[in-house]
C-alpha cells in the first residue's frame, strides 16, 4: 500500500513541496545550461555558416532559426503559464502560480523577438516592416497578454489578488493561441504557411530542419535554466516574506 501512495505521488503533485523542487532543479541545472549552451551555438553555427542560402530568399531566409523558435516558445509559454493558472486554481498547487509569474516575463521576450525578428524578416520579404496581417497581429496580441498578465501580478498589495486576478486573464487570453496556430489557414495572410507540419512534408531543405530543431531544443533548455533561477528567487522571496508575516503576528499578539 505504501509503495503504491509513493507512485501515484509523482504528477502535478510531486513538485508541490518547495524543498522538493529545489533539490530537483538543483541536479538538473547543470545540465540544461550544458544543453541550451550546446544547442543554440551549434544552431547558429549550422544555419548562418554552413546551410545553403534559400534559393528565392537568399541569405535573407536565416532569421527563420530565431524567429521560428522563438515564436513557438512564446506559444508554448503562454500555454505552460495558462495550465499552471488552472492548476492553482483547481489543485491550489503552491508552486504553480510561481511558474505562471515566473515564465511570464521569459515568454514576452520571446514574443518581443518573435515580432521583432519577423519584422526584419518582412522588409526584404515584403518591402515594408509591418503589416497588419493575421499572424502578426496575433502574435502582438499575445505581447500585450503577457504585458498585461505581468502587471495585474503586481499590481496589488495583497499577492492573492494579483495572481487571481492574472490567472484569469491567462485562462481567457489562451483563445488567442488557436487563433495565432491556424490564422494562416483561416485567413488571406501575406505570412507564409506553417515550416513543420505533421500532415505535410516540410516546406524547407532537410539540411535547414536540423539547425532549426536545434534552436528549439536549446530555447527549451533556456527557458527552464531561466525558469530555475526565477523559481528560486520567488520561493525564497515567498519565504522571507511568510516569516516577516509570522513575526508581525507573533508581535500583535504578545502586545
């Protein structure tokens, strides 16, 4: 029986003890920075050096291994950051509304270079840097999302409000992600179809995928080192500021 009650503890509820998560993060730390270090050179190193240029866009095409990757963490962020708002709302997980703060300000720089580097992209592409298209707005709107999420987080004294407040929002901000997946197929859009399909073979050379998925495997392991070191910072804050709180009941109540 008692083996069986250790099994069904490893889930969603595995990480709920802080001390536990630590010890966690504190093994696999080193590893994830040797992994996205390894991953994003090798990357850059593949698809600015050795990968041939595209045969209509030239050398123009390389940004699509920072801009690729860096949109579909944004997406995949905002995803993480909805499911650990639902969690804190359904199964008060102590360290869920953690990630969500934390990966918050991780997934609007993704954003911000998403917009940024499909920008760049766009001039040669389109003769201008920005239009009102469907996936480009969507993706704006996503920024403003994650703008928003982060300043309701922080914009009460009591923490309780904010993250409430903020989890909402990111519960009803996640019907922007459908929105933004498919807007290419929904709608007349200048921004070219989706590079990785599961149903359609690739729109792009076999020996440009590889520094691609390279990227986005080193964007995930970013994402977690960064991720580790803001959890840290925020349990210890959320530490710090519970003792601050039983000092000044313990206060109160000797006076």
């Amino acid at each position: 029986m008692a083996r069986k009650t250790k099994k069904s503890g490893i889930g969603i509820h595995f990480f709920a003890n802080p001390a536990r998560f630590l010890r966690f993060a504190k093994k696999i730390f080193p590893w994830v920075t040797i992994i996205a270090v390894a991953c994003i050179v090798a990357a850059l190193v593949l698809g600015l050096a050795v990968v041939p240029p595209d045969y209509r866009q030239g050398d123009a095409y390389r940004i699509i291994f920072i801009h690729v990757p860096s949109s579909w963490m944004a997406l995949m962020i905002y995803v993480i950051i909805a499911l650990s708002s639902a969690a804190g709302f359904i199964w008060r997980h102590p360290l869920a509304d953690l990630v969500a703060k934390s990966s918050a300000p991780i997934g609007a720089c993704f954003t911000f270079i998403s917009l940024v580097t499909g920008s760049l992209w766009g001039e040669p592409m389109w003769g201008t840097w920005w239009v009102w298209d469907a996936r480009v707005t969507s993706m704006l709107v996503l920024f403003f999302l994650y703008l928003g999420y982060i300043a309701l987080n922080s914009a009460y004294d009591d923490p309780t409000k904010g993250v409430r407040a903020s989890a909402i929002l990111a519960l009803v901000g996640i019907v922007n992600i459908p929105i933004i997946k498919f807007s290419v197929d929904w709608w007349n859009t200048l921004h070219q179809p989706a590079t990785i399909s599961k149903l359609d073979p690739p729109s792009m050379d076999s020996s440009m995928i590889a520094p691609l998925l390279l990227m986005v495997v080193g964007f995930i392991a970013f994402y977690l080192v960064v991720l580790i070191i803001r959890l840290r910072s925020e349990i210890a804050a959320r530490r710090i500021r519970n003792l601050r709180l039983a000092q000044v009941g313990n206060q109160g109540a000797s006076g």
